[in-house]
C-alpha cells in the first residue's frame, strides 16, 4: 500500500481508473475504512474520503494500491479486511466483482467461506 496521504492531495496521487484498494484514517495510523473499487479506484476514494465540496474532508489520510483485474482487488481487499476489521467490526466481509461472484476469500479459516460453502451444500440438496 502506498500512504498515507492527505486526502486533500487525492487528484495529486491517484491518476489511472483502474481498480484498487484503499485504508482511510485520521490520525494517519488507525484504520477507519477499508474499501475497493473494481474500475475506478480514484472515484470511490473520494466518494468516501472528502466532502462534495472539498472544503472538509471525512477522513484526513488515505492508503491505495491500484491493481491490474477486480480480481486482485478482491484478494488485496479481503486481506486487508481481516487484518484492519477490528476497527471498523460492522463492516460486513468484501464481496467478490460483478462475474466473479464464485472468488473465495484467500484467507485460511475465513468465517465467510465457511458460511458460503454451507449455503451453496444446502441449495444442492
Ligand atoms: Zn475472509
């Protein structure tokens, strides 16, 4: 990950629409948000991160690390998930792109594979 950044320099930084991660925090240390996007990462980052008028923002610091298919996004973004989702506990486990929607989580003993792998036996039967 790349950061943090003011977010305030959010245009500075983020330049490519491609899809991506990103962390949001204020005091530049503690995540507060964890997000991706699967086509335009710049975007959702500031959707986010700033105000529509720009004059304050929500969070004063942001991470990104841009990434080559949705895909990658999605792995990056359940890793991260699991590592920061102690602050930020009701945010709900990422869910894969659009037309990926069988992507597990890469993460070993992940609770939301579980519950999914359940799911899917049920309909089988
Ligand atoms: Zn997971």
């Amino acid at each position: 990950m790349k950061g943090p950044f003011r977010s305030e320099w959010l245009e500075h930084y983020l330049s490519e629409k491609a899809p991506g991660v990103f962390l949001c925090s204020n005091d530049g240390e503690t995540i507060l948000e964890i997000g991706r996007s699967d086509d335009d990462l710049k975007e959702m980052i500031k959707k986010t991160c700033t105000r529509p008028r720009g004059l304050d923002s929500l969070y004063a610091y942001f991470w990104f690390q841009y990434t080559q298919t949705p895909k990658e996004a999605f792995y990056l973004h359940c890793q991260l998930w699991h590592k920061y989702k102690r602050n930020n506990s009701t945010a709900e486990h990422p869910q894969p792109p659009l037309g990926f929607e069988d992507l597990t989580c890469p993460i070993k003993d992940c609770e939301w594979n579980r519950e999914r792998r359940g799911l899917k036996e049920e309909k089988e039967f």
